[in-house]
C-alpha cells in the first residue's frame, strides 16, 4: 500500500477538524435556532394581536373594522369573538379546523391532523357594557418548514464547505511544505551528484528573514554542508598531498631493491626471497597510491576524459586475451573466455576502458576457484553496450553487496590476505558514471558474482 504523503495527511487531519468543528457549530445552532424560530413565532403573534386593537373603532354603538384588521402580517391571521364565542369579523387560516375556547392572554398550542397552529385571545373592553376578543393564528408548521428548508439548504452547502476547505487545506499545506520539499530535492541533488557545493539558500521575504522553524532548519542544514564540504575538501587535500609525498619513497624503495636482486653472488637465497618480499609490498603501495590519486582527481573535477571512437569488442577482446595470460602466469588454471559482438563502437577514454576492464576480470580471476572460468561478454543493447564479467568463485553476501563500491571497504579480507585496499570497484563506478553509464553487481554467497557495465554506444562511421 503506498503510504500517504505527509501533505495529504496535515490536509486530511485539518479536514477533519474543521468540518468536526462546523457540524458541531452548525448543531448548537439549529438547536438554538429551533427554540428561537418557536419563540419568535410567539412574539410576533402576540404583538401583532395587541397591535390589531388599534383597527376596532365603537361608533354609535356600532363595531367598525379597519381595513388593515384584515390584512396577514407576519403570516397572523386575526378575528374578533364577542364574549359567548360568537365570530364577527377577521379571516381564519385554510385547515384551521374547530376553535378552541377562549383564552384571554394564553398562548394556546392546537394540533389538526398534520398541522399545528400558536393561537392567542387578548380580551378589548370598547365599552363599560362590551368586551370583544382578538384572536390571532398563526402556523407553527410553517414557521418549522422555513426553518427546515434553511437546514436542508445548510446540509447541501456542508459538503462544499467541508471540499472548500479541503482545496485551501491543501493549498496551504502545500505552501507550507514547499521550504521542505525544496530541502529534498536539495538532498536528492547532492546524492545524485555528489557535489556538496549546493545548498538550499532560503531567500529572504520581504526585506526580513524567515525565522519559522522549517528556516530555521534549512539555514542549520546548510550550515552542515557547508562544514562537511570543508570537511571533505580537506581530506581530498590530504589525500591529494599524501599519496603524492608517498610516491618517491615508494619508488626508492622499489628501484633499491631492484638494484640488490641485480646483485648475483653477493645475497643469499633467503635475503633475495626477502627483498623480493619487500619489492612486492612496495608495488602494492604503488598501486594503491596510484589509485589514491586517481580518485582524488577524480574527486576535485581533475580527471579529464580523453574520448576516442574505439572498436570495443577488439580492446575488449584484447584485454580478455592479456588477462588469460596473467592468469596462466598463476598457474591455477582459470580461463578467461570472450563472447562479444562484432563492430561495437563507442566514444570512449581508451586508458580509462581498460582500467575498467582490467579491475573486473582481475576481481573475477581472483575469486574464482582453481580450474574455473571467467566469462566476459559485450553486447549493444538500443543506444547502449552492455559488458558482463562473471565468475563462479566465493561469490559476495547480500549483506556486502551494496557496500562493494565503497572505497576501502573489503567483503572478506582473508581471502585476498590483505594485499588489495578495496579501491578498484570505486574506480571503476567511477569511470562508468563518468562515460554516462552505470556499473551493477549480482551475486550469490558461493556460487559467483556477475559485474554488468553500461556505457552510450556509437554507430560505427564509415568514410
């Protein structure tokens, strides 16, 4: 299941909160709604009764009606009832079935079937002899179905709010987690590129700086690039300045025990095996000083590629056949053998190709049993070629597998007994990336290993 992005969960987790937060307001609201829809109802029946007494007029003994009496204001309708309950004037609401008793100043509640209705009496004295009643009406069904379409239209407009909050929840999520997303890509760059020059370089806003807490990270960020370049440069100096200073020495070395093996009478079979002890060591420093050295100028952006178009399958071939006869020099029996393709070409540094080669097929000579077999094969593949050197040796643990392109790193010690620093497969990524290629390895523990590199082909051009 793909894990949800920490943007969508702030967006779903503030979601949630708002539309929680307005259903529960929403709720309070209706409740508090519906007892003021009920009293409202109440209030202006009352008052448009008690106003309703100003259109009864007593001329000449007779009972005189304004027009307005008649009239339905706040949806009240008014009558007038002598005191024996007699009707005289005024308008009854449709569906108001048998009135009830009168009630001088109570609020009445009377149901009809589906309908229910607020009506109130207030007694009117027009004269010592004669008191009249008004009665006003109203529908509580009504005002209860007003109420219902503005909670209806509420409802609908719940699932709009709750989306209008999810998009600005997002937006501002978004917003707000760019800092962040700029600080990956950052890292993702370095990782890519290895060059811990980049940095993430907050920007100012406003003629102030950010000083939330994702700047403050990014500049505390930036700060540790900045400390492990310089950490980094420092070593590549060290290692730079070192490897060079080792050079002569090495090189004494290895010319003043040439001279004495030139020596025919003088040293003892034991002394020369020692010397030549001392002559072998001294090529190890060499190499792996030699290898320093490439991958510190490798490092600094000093190790230029001198591209050719070359034939690989025949310097692939070539190598494949100079390393046979290295192995035989051994005489454990290993053969190297070549299945490449004819007429691959590619623009490649000659120098740098072989030094790859070499590194592999060296490895798979070395960890192969006795009397094995080292294949090498070279294919193209679309717009790329494709080597493979295999062995069936001791093979490399999956738990050593990522590690094998680490510089120094060595899966087993013991079985090279100690005379190989662990930096041909770094060279060797290397020289792959730096043709625009990759280099992968598969193996499994006592089977063998399988190293595949990929580099751009080019056709061949004819003149």
């Amino acid at each position: 299941m793909k894990k949800i992005s920490l943007k969508l969960k702030l967006t779903l987790l503030y979601t949630f909160f708002m539309a929680l937060l307005t259903c529960a307001a929403l709720a309070i609201l209706f409740s508090l709604s519906s007892r003021e829809v009920l009293s409202s109802t109440q209030s202006k029946l009352e008052q448009r009764v008690q106003e309703s007494a100003e259109d009864i007029l007593l001329r000449n003994g007779e009972i005189r009606i304004d027009s307005d009496f008649y009239s339905i204001v706040r949806d009240v309708y008014l009558s007038l009832y002598s005191s024996d309950m007699y009707f005289m004037y005024g308008r009854v609401p449709r569906g108001f079935g048998q009135p009830p008793e009168l009630a001088d100043g109570q609020m009445q509640t009377i149901r009809d079937g589906n309908m229910e209705w607020y009506v109130y009496d207030m007694s009117y004295r027009l004269s010592d002899d004669q008191t009249v009643y008004i009665r006003g009406i109203t529908s509580i069904t009504d005002a209860e179905e007003s109420f219902t379409v503005t909670l209806r239209f509420a409802l609908v407009l719940l699932p709009l709010m709750v989306l209008a909050t999810a998009v600005i929840g997002y937006r501002f999520t978004r917003r707000t987690l760019l800092p962040v997303r700029r600080m990956t890509d950052t890292v993702r760059q370095i990782r890519s590129d290895t060059d811990l020059s980049r940095r993430i370089g907050f920007k100012e806003s406003g003629g102030r700086k950010e000083r939330d807490e994702i700047y403050i990270l990014g500049k505390t960020f930036d700060e540790m690039l900045g400390e492990l370049e310089e950490v980094f440069c420092r070593e590549q100096q060290f290692t730079s300045d070192a490897s060079h200073e080792l050079r002569t020495p090495v090189s004494v070395i290895m010319a003043q025990c040439d001279a004495m093996l030139a020596e025919d009478n003088t040293l003892t079979e034991e002394q020369r095996g020692q010397i030549g002890l001392i002559r072998r060591k001294a090529q190890g420093m060499a190499d792996m000083i030699a290898q320093l050295l490439f991958l510190s100028r490798a490092d600094q952006g000093r190790q230029p590629l001198r591209r050719e178009h070359i034939n690989l399958s025949e310097l692939t071939e070539m190598i494949a056949e100079e390393q046979q006869m290295l192995s035989e020099a051994q005489g454990r029996g290993i053969r190297v053998e070549t299945r490449s393709s004819s007429e691959i070409w590619a623009d490649v540094d000659e120098t740098f190709y072989i030094r790859m080669l070499v590194n592999l097929i060296s490895n798979a000579v070395r960890y192969s049993r006795e009397n094995g077999t080292v294949e090498v094969s070279l294919e193209k593949n679309g717009d790329m070629v494709i080597g493979n050197v295999r062995d069936y040796g001791s093979g490399i643990s999956q738990e050593d597998l990522p590690h094998i392109w680490e510089r120094f790193y060595q899966t087993d010690a013991s079985r090279t007994g100690g005379s190989h620093a662990g930096l041909g497969l770094s060279m060797v990524k290397w020289i792959a990336e730096a043709h625009g290629g990759s280099v992968s390895a598969e193996s499994i523990k006592g089977k063998g290993s399988t190293f595949t590199f990929r580099i751009p082909a080019e056709e061949k051009i004819f003149e």
